[in-house]
C-alpha cells in the first residue's frame, strides 16, 4: 500500500468504538496512520482494529480500553504511549432522553459533564505534555453546533459541548507557544446512534438529510494534513439542506 498523508504518525481516537471516531479511525487508517483505538468497550474496538487490519494490513491499530471521564485510568492506559501521540481526535460524547431542562436531576447533569466535557479535559491534559516536549502536536475536540447556537439538545449536553470548544481555544493560547495546535469540530445533526436517544424519534426523511459519520472524518483529516504552520481553530459542519 502506498504511504498516505498520515504515514509515520501515531493517530490516538477517543470514542473509536463507534459513529464519527470509528469512520475517523478507518480514515487515517487508509491515510497511513497508526492508530491507538480508546474507547470502553473492548468489543466494538476489537471490531473496529479487524476492519482497519481488512483496509490496511500494514497498518497497526492497538486497543486501549479506557472510560476517558475516570482520569486516573486514562492516565495509566495511555502512560505507555503518551510519548508518541501525534494526533489526538476527542470523539467521545453522549445525551440522555430526559433533557429538558425541567427533567434534569444533579446526577444526571454531573453524568453529562462527565462524560461530554470532564473527559474532554483528561484526554488533553494526558497527551498535552508529551506533545510539549516534541514541540509540536494536534488535538481535535468533536463537539457540536449547539455549543455555537440555542436549541433543544438540553441544557447539560448544550452547556457540556459548550465548555469543549471553550477548552480547545484557551488551551490553544497558553500552549501555541509550545508548538500545539487545537481544533474544534462543532457538526449539526448527524446520522449516529446518538439520534436513538431524541425524545421525539428522528423522522427518516430527517435522517436522510443528515451528515453522516465520514463526513466529520473527512473534516478531521482535513485538520491532519494541514503543516504545522497551518492552524484552524474550528470548523462548523452542517447538513446542506435541514
């Protein structure tokens, strides 16, 4: 297989397991990277590493099973591979059925946050140090059109994904001048099992419409290829026609 534009870089996805960090892996994947697979359940990861040894035999692709909103385990998992991330994509995320705001309890806001923004933070603290001491290293942070513009996501999940693009840009400021870049992709509605979890069930023709999980990928690799010099802060990707 010929090198892609990935070739020689190490390539960590949070929340490979499935949706936009599964089609993002299976994208670098046939770019020439190799990837660090981090996600909880070691099934659908297992499953995700055969299908990018299916596309890209010569392409390594280890599992990390790892809850990125538990630091401490994080930490431990990715402590013997810190040192050579190049690339970190933060896919992980959730919402719950019960989101108005009116429905939300402490424990189901703090799980939330845990989750859509807690883990955000231990992904970049765990890499960002490695990264410093190369001088150079990028992060991309999924996060959604609704950090960016009201609507009925709910409250938690709105304030969580709100936090992540907050996170990307100050971490951008302070660690520029160590060589990192930080970007954030805030996609509108699209076509991954988190649709499952809408009070209301997505209409077909609505799902039709809506990017789907390559979509993001491309967006992601997009950010990967750029040089070092080269810095996007955000990119808002949303279905052409709603």
């Amino acid at each position: 297989m010929m090198a892609g534009i990935l070739s020689g870089r190490t390539i960590l996805v949070a929340g490979a397991g499935g949706g936009m960090g599964r089609a993002t892996a299976l994208a670098a994947a046939r770019e020439g990277g190799s990837l660090l697979l981090l996600g909880r359940d070691r099934a659908r990861l297992e499953s995700v590493a055969a299908e990018i040894r299916e596309i890209a035999p010569d392409r390594s692709a280890a599992v990390i099973a790892a809850d990125a909103a538990d630091a401490a385990a994080l930490d431990a998992a990715l402590a013997p591979h810190a040192e050579a991330i190049d690339i970190a994509v933060n896919s992980v995320g959730t919402n719950i059925v019960r989101r108005a705001f009116g429905e939300l309890t402490p424990d189901s806001w703090a799980g939330m946050v845990d989750v859509n923004l807690n883990a955000a933070f231990n992904l970049t603290r765990a890499v960002v140090s490695g990264m410093r001491r190369r001088k150079q290293g990028l992060i991309i942070h999924i996060s959604s059109v609704a950090a960016r513009r009201p609507d009925r996501s709910g409250a938690a999940y709105q304030a969580a994904k709100a936090g992540v693009l907050a996170l990307s840009h100050a971490v951008m400021e302070e660690e520029r001048e160590n060589g990192l870049r930080l970007t954030v992709i805030l996609p509108g509605m699209t076509d991954t099992p988190l649709l499952d979890r809408r009070p209301v069930p997505v209409p077909p023709e609505a799902r039709r419409a809506a990017l789907q999980p390559e979509d993001v990928a491309a967006a992601c690799l997009f950010v990967m290829a750029l040089p070092p010099r080269a810095h996007v802060a955000e990119i808002v990707l949303q279905p052409s026609r709603s």
